[in-house]
C-alpha cells in the first residue's frame, strides 16, 4: 500500500493560485514532516524565477531546460529555514497537458538531486526505520488533476509508487513544539602539518565530532526523563479544539555526557596545532512534532537535529559571508573574532509551526522580509520577527 499525504489546505489554494499565474509550467518544494504512520505538507514553495525570468516574465517551455542546480540550492537555503521536525519531503510540478508526459521524469530527476544535496551537508545519520520515500506531485493546469507518487530516494533504481494526497483543514494549528537552549563550547584545533589552515573542512569535522556528543546526550523533558517508546503527551491534559492556534510548549534540558565511563578505552593522540578555532555561545533550538500520538524518540530525534543543523548552518553562512566580503584566498591568522548569525523566529499564518531564519548584526528587518519572499514566497511583518537568542561569538 502506498503513503498518505495529509495536506494543510492552504498548500491547495497556494498551488492554485501558481496555475493561474505561471505558464507553461512552474516547479516547487513540499515541505512537512514524515513519520511512519502518515506524512504531512504543510507548505508548498515554488522555485524562485532566476534574475532574467523576473525581466522577461516568461518560463522556459521546455521541461529539458528545469534547471536542476538552481533547484536543488533553492531546497539547501529553505533547509536551512526549517526548524526541527520539518524538511523538504518533495517537489511538485504544475505543467500544462502538453508537458504532462514528460513531468513524472523531471520529478524523479529532481527528488534524486534534491535529496543528494541535502544529505551531503547533514551532520546527522538518518534512523534504521526512516521513512526514505519522498513525494513527487504532479498538477495538470488546464484539468487541475492531481498525481501523487512516492520514489525510495535510498534506492537509485526505485520505481514510483502510487501515493494518496489528501487535504485537512488546520492540519498543523496544534502540533508540539520542543524549545531548548543550547550552551556551546567548541575547541577544534588546526593541525601544524596542515599546508593552509582550510577552516571550513576543519570546522566542520569539529562539529561532526560534537554532533556525535548531541546525539549521546540526555534529555528532559519537563524536567523528566522519557521513556523512548512512550507518547510524549503521556500524562498530559490534550488542549481541546483543534481549529484555534495554539501550540503546547515543552521545555527541554540537554545533558552531555562529561567524560566516558571506564568501560571506555581512551585512545587519545597527541597532534601538534598551530591554532585553533573556538565556537562558543548559547544556541536557541526547536522542534516541532505531529500531534497524532507522537513518541518521546520522534521528538528528541527532531530536537537533536535542529541543534546540530542550527550550528552547521550557521558556520555555513559565515563562512559564505566571508568569502563573499573578503575572498576564498586569506592569507591573515591573526586572532579574530567573528560573531555567528542570529537565530530569529518568525510565525505564518494558520499554523503554529513557525519558520526560522538567521541574521547578521547589521541586517535589517526590510532583508529579512525580502528574504522570506524570495526563500518561501511568504511575506511576513517586521513586528513578527521574533530574535531567539543573544549575540554569539
């Protein structure tokens, strides 16, 4: 039996405004959250038209021409936006009778590259039982007839499967959100026998060694460890109405483990550095569950990975600044200091989830919003943009 797509509404009015607007075809993202049971899309984003585009006003009319590099980096920025618990799970395309025939193909391409670059910047391992099936939507613009199939993107040779997509009113008005903050102390150093000091490749295997720290840790819950397997609402009054909303609140506590126990065999090595790079701060994280009967492991799972991405993420974009403002070949490592983009929440509307999004101290609200139009076609207020955490370093 195929996976059942339940479809926030709104994700419906969104795509038939797109059919109206974009000829011949225009192509997009689903984002939700998967679980093993049944999935959930509660946005839909079309790709943004490139810079000539936006002059001319006119699409390709080619399928052959989708460009799938501009595609997949759309989806590695949205990524980046999502808090945890939420991901790109598909792409869709509207097309006109005529470039039908050629849709379900230009999916299949799409799902595969989509899904390969966001998993060459994940820090994470997926789970043994991942739900690894993503949703290729097809919408004909003259007949609005709506195909949902579903490709196994672990499986290079996977074959569509029939998939039921179904619309819900107020699909995500009260799902659960799990906020934390996250005291970060990273020292990563810089071997001696490294020709250039490469920060980012450095960087990066620091945080892969810290993710590894995230994922051993423990977590409270309401200051209560949970079992795995239990619901996480266990014990909990449910919040009646589902039509307003609301979203309830659980207040998360990460323990790291400070040293291995003696079960552990040390195999420390001594390495000569000639600097180092320190990340510290305090990180705001969250992640937001499903409201139907979730378990405890879903949701620290989705936690665990907003912290590790929300970090990853960050060096990513300073590190981009840099290049962009002071170019790939830096010859200077003296002592410096460089503050990490802020994280900022930002509400939208008929849904509880919010989306997240980062700044740099001297961007203004007017970027953001401009951001969000472009990123998610969303347009937000600036009053709405809610400054998760204080200035790190």
């Amino acid at each position: 039996m195929g996976r059942t797509y339940f479809v926030e509404e709104a994700v419906g009015q969104y795509l038939s405004d797109l059919i109206t607007k974009l000829k011949p075809y225009v192509t997009g993202l689903l984002i939700g959250q998967c679980s093993l049971q049944r999935d959930y899309v509660i946005w839909a984003v079309r790709t943004p038209p490139k810079e000539e585009q936006k002059e001319d006003g006119i699409s390709p009319s080619k399928l052959a021409s989708i460009d799938e590099e501009w595609i997949t980096t759309h989806a590695s920025q949205v990524s980046r936006m999502l808090p945890g618990g939420l991901l790109v799970l598909g792409v869709f395309i509207i097309a006109t009778p005529e470039l039908s025939k050629d849709s379900q193909n230009a999916l299949r391409k799409l799902i595969f590259s989509v899904e390969k670059s966001l998993t060459k910047r994940r820090l994470w391992k997926p789970a043994e039982e991942e739900v690894s099936d993503r949703a290729a939507l097809q919408i004909c613009s003259a007949t609005k007839k709506v195909i949902c199939r579903t490709y196994d993107v672990q499986d290079p040779k996977s074959s569509a499967k029939p998939a039921d997509w179904k619309y819900q009113s107020a699909l995500s008005a009260s799902w659960l959100a799990l906020d934390c903050t996250v005291n970060v102390n990273i020292h990563i150093p810089l071997l001696a026998t490294s020709p250039n000091h490469d920060l980012e490749k450095n960087t990066k295997t620091g945080l892969n060694r810290w993710s590894k720290q995230i994922e051993d840790s423990v977590f409270l819950i309401n200051g209560q460890v949970k079992d795995d397997e239990t619901e996480l609402l266990e014990g909990q009054k449910k919040l009646r109405g589902n039509t307003q909303s609301s979203t309830q609140f659980s207040d998360v506590k990460v323990l790291t483990q400070l040293s291995q126990g003696s079960s552990h065999r040390s195999t420390a090595t001594v390495q000569v550095c000639s600097a180092s790079i320190n990340l510290k701060g305090a990180v705001k994280c969250r992640a937001y569950i499903h409201n139907n009967k979730p378990k405890v492991k879903e949701a620290i799972q989705a936690l665990k990975r907003d912290i590790i991405n929300t970090l990853s993420d960050r060096c990513e974009i300073l590190f981009e600044d840099l290049i962009i403002n002071e170019g790939p070949h830096r010859k200077n490592f003296e002592r410096e200091y460089h503050v990490l983009p802020q994280r900022l929440f930002v509400p939208v509307a008929g849904s509880s989830v919010m989306l997240s999004d980062y700044k740099f101290g001297d961007e203004t609200a007017g970027e953001i919003q401009e951001r969000f139009v472009e990123m998610l076609d969303q347009s937000v207020q600036a009053e709405d943009i809610h400054i998760g955490e204080e200035i790190n370093t």
